[in-house]
C-alpha cells in the first residue's frame, strides 16, 4: 500500500509541473501584455503548480523514508 502513495504523490508532483508550465507552452493565455489573463492568470496558474510540486515532492520524500 505504501508503494502506490508513493507513486501516487510522484504522479501528482509531475502533474503539479504541467499545471505550472500549461499557461506558457501547450495552453496559451492571451498574448496581449496588458491583459488581465496574462498579468494574473498566468502568473498565479505557476504559482500554485509549483506550490503542488512543492508539496507533492515533500510527501514522496517523507514516504519514501518511512517505508
């Protein structure tokens, strides 16, 4: 049981850096620079990828010791 929580959180770490990166490459916000989908939405759309592969690698990690 504890080799799929692991492999689940890896997943989700992995999935957490396509969220972060989906606004600049495959999923493209707007082009215009004053506009509020590329000054907010892009922006916070990274952030909280990055927060979720943050989060998602420290419970691999903490798993991966405790086994």
């Amino acid at each position: 049981m504890k080799n799929i929580n692991i492999i689940l959180s890896s997943l989700t770490a992995v999935l957490g850096i396509l969220v972060g990166i989906a606004p600049y490459t495959f999923a493209k916000v707007c082009g215009m620079a004053t506009m509020h989908c590329h000054k907010v939405t892009a922006p916070t759309v990274l952030v909280f990828g990055i927060l979720i592969f943050v989060i998602s690698a420290a419970q691999t990690i903490v798993l991966w010791k405790k086994q």
